[in-house]
C-alpha cells in the first residue's frame, strides 16, 4: 500500500495495526479496534497546501463500507476517534486535517494564519476533503480489490460544510451524507457573530426577560405543548417593542435602545447602505427562543470572526472588531474568497440526486454559533433549483405533488427545537443520523422521523427527560394533546397547512 501512486500525494505510513488498543499521534488511545491497514499520507496540490489524511482498512471485519467523517472548527485534526468508531463498525474510514494544522515553525497559536493563505483557506473549505475522498476510494478499492458497496460522510459543523462540500462538487462519489449545522456560509456566519456581539453587549442583563417573553408568546407554535421549547420558531412574529419600558427603565421592561438591539439580532446582518428590500442580508437572523445562547457570539466573535476577517482583509490574527464595516468590509472578503471556495452555498446538488445519493441534513434551532435558518434557506434554495429541473422526473408516472417533496426523495433536513450547536440545549437533543441515513440509502427506507432524546440536565447517567420526533422539514412535531408530552409516542409529524399554500405556484405537471 506504501508504493500506490496517488495524485499530488505522498503515503508517508502504511502499518498494520494488530486488534485491540491503539494510540493515534493525537488524542486518546482507542480500544478494541479490530486489526486495520493505517495508511497515512500528505497531499500537497498546491506549494503551501501542507493536507494530512489517514485511511484505515479493516483486515478480517471489513463490511465493504467506506466512511469518511469531518471535523470541527478550524479543523488541523485527523478526528481518530470518530474514525475508530467507524472502524469498530466494520466500516473503512478516512479523515483529513483539512490541511490546517500548524506548518513547521509556526507555533499553535498562529495556526490560523493559514487564513490568509487563500489556497490552504480553499483546502479548509472543502478541498482536503475532497481529495481525501478521491484518495480513500483508490486505496480502498486496491486495498480490497473492488469500490466500496456503499460509501458515506458524516460531519457537524465543520464537518457540515465538508459534507456539503462533497454533495455540491464531488457528488457522484458518496452514497449517503449527514450534515450537521454545516458552517457553509462563511460570510454570514462570521459577519453573524460580530454583528449578534455588538447588539448584545447592549441587552446582555435582560436576556432572561426577552427569552421568557419570546417564549410565552410562542411556546405551543408547531408543537402544541407549553414545555418552555418554540416546537415551530420560524411561525414566531414575536416583537420585543412589546417590553419597551412605559416609564422609568427597570428590570423588567426594556429602553428603547435595547428593543432595537433585539430587533437587529432577530433580524441579522445586512449591509447597513440598504434596507432589507435590497436583499443584501448576510445571514438569517437569530431565532426567537434562542436568545439565553447569546452571550456565546462574544466567544464566536473573537475566537473565530476575527482570525477570519484578520487574516482575510489584514493579515493579522487580531483587529478591533468594533471598527468593523459591516457594508465595505463583507464585500472585500466575499470578493477575495469567493473565487477559493469560501461559501459552500450552490444549491444545485442534481449531480448527487441523479447518482442516487441522500442527504440528511440536520441542525438544532437554538444553535449559539450562528442562526440555523441557515440551513433552512439552503435547502428551501435547493428546493427552488430541484423545481427548475423537473425534467429529470418525467420517467415517474407518478411523481409527488410538491417541489419540496421531490427534493425530499434524496435530501432531507430535521430541525431539533431547544437544540444547541451539534447537541445540546433545552430541547432533546441526542440522536443518531448515521443508521437513518444508511437505511435509507442501502433499503431505501427514507426518514420520517428520528427520535431524539433529552436527558435530566442534558447527562445521560441522570435518565431520559423527555423523547420527541425530529421531523423533516418542513413538518414538525406536534403533540397529540392527550398522552404524556415527555414521550414521542405523543408526537405526530404534521405540516402546517400554509406551507403547501406557499408553494401551489411552483412544479405542476
Ligand atoms: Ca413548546
């Protein structure tokens, strides 16, 4: 396996593994893998492009699956463990660092300086694990003789993108992606940050206030159940002018100042030279219900926001974020990284619907990091695009009534209300996409639901809280009003009946 020839890459290690515990480079030892071909290598498709990857054939357990699985934040990991798990499995595995790990003689804490080199940001947004891909199949396919039956990636955040990443622009080479909060759009999500911090620091004293009021106006939208969870936040119209403080200010009314604060984070980031009708908004505002997880944009802002507009417009790691321009500055970085695959937004994903491939796509509603309306827009976007293409559908007599449920024969997105970035959150939160995903795939047996769980204070020794359908967009759950709202058995997923109204315009035959 050393001496296959790869394109632009080096196989730096081929080493069989004997079965048991294994201790990777970084992180923890994993246990009780079974014996597995560790083939690490280095792909350099460009000078600075420095991408690491690792491969892990199983010997004697092999289910003839290829899985890839993706990272979080600014990557610089092989995620072994996510590997190791996979590898207990059955399955192949691969992961790649994303090519953003420290280059020689920079120390850990410049590592984001790879920013500002625009083909190492490309390899981050999509192109390591793209080539990694194309290098884990040949691997596979020598290693075993033949293509993997079935071949997935599953990633949060990140690892989002990345999936995305491989959907929009290598979408005949997996069979099945989970994408989880995917981080696709870069200028929204770090404008998002910068923009929800400035407003915040202005009604960080009253969040409790505003969530307890957003909340009694909307808990039961979608879900039927006064449980402290908005079950349909997207229905949620409420308006924080109804806390505007009718004489001295105090802690339970707010100033005026602190109203329009609350606005601007509900509404998002737009380019302050137009009004909204000019469309220039840069990211979905926050969603009602979400406002306890403000405070984390403080963390988001500095910790990822400004390496990122530093590195693009500055080059330098830091910069006052509160001389941001939130009209001249988005337009420079969206111009110098667009042509580097900075926004991984292209809805047209007719590549991968055609080769039978599935996407499950999922996010939670109370994300901290940036709004998931996100991920809501794509895939309504993918919606519109799979609309204008019917065309392909002609070979079915009898093809569904809606565009959106012809786009829900191969992508699908669940929404968890309460659910913080990845997990986590008031709302249940605990749930497995993969095994959804490959029973749709490999039985073609799509996912209605999945059930997601809640446990006391989010800790599993505590016992479960609560289970609840995760339904896919756009229905919800809604509770049947007479059985225990602490049990899924309750919940049935429904639609809201103005959502079909919405879309009569669109795909008749
Ligand atoms: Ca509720």
């Amino acid at each position: 396996m050393a001496a296959v020839n790869l394109p632009d890459t080096t196989i730096t290690l081929a080493q069989l593994i004997p079965a048991g515990t294994f201790q990777p480079p970084t992180g923890a030892a994993q246990q009780n893998l079974p014996e597995f071909c560790r083939i690490a290598g280095r792909i350099q498709n460009h000078p600075t492009s420095r991408i690491m990857f690792e491969v892990w054939l199983p010997t004697q357990t092999a289910n003839q699956r290829l899985v890839q699985v993706g990272n979080g934040g600014f990557a610089g990991n092989i995620q072994y463990g996510a590997m190791a798990t996979r590898l207990r499995e059955g399955y192949a595995t691969a992961s790649t660092d994303d090519g953003t790990s420290a280059a020689p003689g920079v120390p850990a804490s410049e590592r984001l300086t790879f920013l500002g080199d625009f083909e190492r940001l490309y390899d981050f947004k999509g192109r390591a694990v793209t080539l990694t891909a194309v290098n884990a199949k040949m691997l596979f396919r020598t290693f075993y003789g033949l293509a993997p039956a079935y071949s997935y990636f599953t990633g949060c955040s990140s690892g989002g993108l990345e999936g995305l990443a491989v959907v929009q622009r290598l979408g005949e080479a997996f069979d099945g992606v989970s994408a989880g909060s995917p981080a696709n759009n870069s200028a929204g999500l770090f404008t998002q940050a910068i923009w929800t911090f400035q407003h915040y620091q202005k009604i960080s004293t009253k969040l409790q206030l505003v969530h307890d009021a957003a909340v009694a106006a909307c808990d039961t939208l979608g879900d039927s159940v006064s449980d402290g969870v908005i079950g349909d936040p997207q229905r949620c119209r409420f308006d924080p002018r109804k806390l505007l403080c009718k004489a001295a200010e105090g802690p339970e009314c707010l100033t005026a100042e602190q109203v329009e604060a609350v606005r601007k984070i509900y509404e998002g980031p737009v380019n302050p030279r137009n009004d909204r009708k000019t469309g220039e908004q840069y990211a979905p505002g926050m969603p009602r219900g979400s406002e306890l997880t403000w405070g984390a944009s403080q963390g988001q802002a500095l910790g990822a926001s400004q390496p990122w507009y530093g590195m693009v417009l500055h080059n330098t790691l830091t910069f006052d974020l509160t001389t941001f321009n939130f009209d001249t500055d988005v337009d420079r970085a969206l111009r110098l990284t667009l042509p580097y695959g900075a926004q991984v937004t292209n809805p047209d994903l007719s590549a991968f619907r055609n080769h039978g491939a599935k996407l499950l796509l999922w996010a939670g509603w109370n994300d901290p990091l940036w709004s998931q309306q996100n991920i809501v827009d794509y895939y309504e976007e993918v919606v519109a695009h799979n609309t204008k293409t019917h065309g392909h559908w002609r070979w079915d007599a009898r093809p569904p009534a809606s565009p959106i449920d012809r786009t829900r024969r191969f992508a699908r997105l669940f929404m968890g209300p309460g659910m913080g970035h990845c997990g986590g959150g008031d709302g249940p939160n605990v749930f497995d996409t993969f095994a959804p995903l490959v029973q749709w795939v490999e039985a073609g047996t799509a996912p209605d639901q999945i059930i997601a769980t809640k446990f006391i204070n989010n800790q599993p020794a505590q016992g479960i809280a609560q289970t609840r359908p995760l339904c896919a967009y756009p229905d919800v759950a809604r509770w049947n009003g007479t059985g225990d709202p602490n049990s899924a058995d309750n919940f049935i997923c429904t639609r809201h009946p103005q959502r079909d109204h919405h879309h009569d315009g669109h795909g008749r035959h």
